[in-house]
C-alpha cells in the first residue's frame, strides 16, 4: 500500500468525513437496494394470490343480514338468490370477534335466531367462510320478504376421517400456512379463546373437505381438543350435513392419534 499514493486505501471512522470512495459505492448500491424493495413488494402479492390454495381474505368491510345461529358455533346463515333447488338455501359464515375469540356469550343468547345485520371481514378457503366482526349490542332487523325455510340436519352416516385440526380463523385466510405444528400455538391460542375448531380432510384426489367439530350431543368442544390440535388424528364419528356446511360429531375422548 502506498501511504501518500493516489491509490492509498480509504479509511472510515464515523466522525470524520465520509471518503470519496465510500460515497461512490453508496450511490448506487442505495438505489439497487430500494428498487430490490419495489420489485418485491411488486412481485411477492402476485405468487402469494397464485398459490393461495382456495384462500380469499380482504381487509374491506362487507356488510352481511342473515340468520344466527350458535351450536355448536356462531354461524349467520345467509339467504342465497336464485334457484336453490339444487343445494343449500342459505350460506353459512362462521361468526368470530377481530381478536383471537368468540363473540360474547351475552351477544350470542340475546340474538339466537334472529335477523341481524352484520358488518365485518370476510374471509374463506374454498368452502369454509367466516366473518371477523365486533357487534357491541343487539342489532335484530327485518327478516327479508319470503326467506327460504332454514336447510334441515341430514345425518349421512358414521364415518373414520383422517385429518387435522386447525383454527377457523387462521386456516382459511387470515394466516399462512394456518396449520401443521408450525401453527400449533397460534391455533391453540384460537380455539382456547372460542374460535371454533375445524376438522381438515383431505381425499383421495387432494381435494379438502371441512367438518365443524362437535360432540355427540353437538356441543362445541373447543377446551377438549387442545391438546390434539396439529397432529394427525384418526375421528370415527357422525357426520350430518347442514346446508352448505358438514358437522362432524365425535367425543374427543375417542380421537385417536395416528
């Protein structure tokens, strides 16, 4: 190194001025930086939206009137337009605070069938649909002209599922990846505060199939699985199918992990 050279190498020390050297290499590698930082932000949406595997999740309020329902979860069971000959007459939206919990228990008994209106978050993962909303009081409303007669129970039968059990807020859009042990905690902390616990399947085609848990009784068994949420369980249960959405009814003390 020549100490008095013009090709001496540059020293920093932070209270002194910065060396030509220095500031030429800033220049350019600042702007590579921020615009790395533009085509991230431009890019990442884009493949997080490709393989979102069903997920739908939008920050918007969206504004639902339907039917409440609470066993074994909240559930606002809206009116479907159109012929429903072929399927259910009213979708069903799983009810939940914005927080890790249920809806107050006080909410839920004053408003048990009746017509509310419900503004919220939407959020669902093919056919598993919730809303995350904060209702702070009654809200009965007017049951529209003509609504459809609410969808009957129909019992299919006992089956042995195999699956997982996740949280219903998380799985279906708020987080990824909503499940496995790497989600363990975060479910757990759900489903203990009264978001209801969901029963994932997964067929044979890699098609997925939801279940709401319940006991035999259909009570919600939410403080009873805890401590089987995010392993592989085999469930031997009833499976009755109420509208668009499938119940699936087994004490937790006979699941069975594989």
């Amino acid at each position: 190194m020549t100490v008095n050279g013009s090709d001496r190498d540059e020293f920093y020390v932070n209270y002194g001025k910065i060396p030509p050297g220095f500031t030429r290499h800033l220049l350019w590698f600042v702007p590579l930086v921020v615009a790395i930082a533009i085509a991230l932000g431009l890019i990442l949406p884009q493949v997080h939206t490709q393989f979102n595997d069903g997920r739908s999740f939008s920050l918007a309020n969206e504004e639902l009137i339907g039917i409440l329902q609470t066993q074994p979860a909240a559930q606002l069971l809206v009116p479907r337009s159109g012929d429903t000959s072929a399927s259910a007459n009213y979708s069903r939206y799983l009810m939940m605070a914005f927080n890790k919990a249920s809806l107050s228990a006080d909410f839920l008994e004053e408003n048990e069938g009746q017509w509310l209106n419900v503004k919220g978050t939407l959020f669902n993962r093919n056919t598993l649909a919730g809303i995350a909303t904060s209702p702070t009081r009654s809200e009965p409303t007017e049951a529209p002209e003509n609504p459809p007669p609410i969808d009957r129970d129909v019992s299919l039968g006992e089956f042995s599922l195999v699956g997982e059990i996740v949280d219903s807020k998380c799985y279906p859009g708020v987080m990824k990846p909503g499940r496995t042990h790497t989600h363990r905690a975060c479910a757990i902390r759900c489903i203990s505060g009264g978001i209801p616990p969901v029963f994932v399947v997964e067929s044979g085609n890699s098609e997925k199939l939801y279940f709401l848990l319940a006991d035999r009784e259909g009570k919600a068994v939410n403080d009873r699985v805890l401590d089987k949420v995010a392993d592989p369980l085999l469930i031997k249960g009833e499976v009755i199918q109420r509208g668009d959405m499938f119940l699936l009814q087994a004490d937790p003390e006979t699941y069975e992990l594989i």
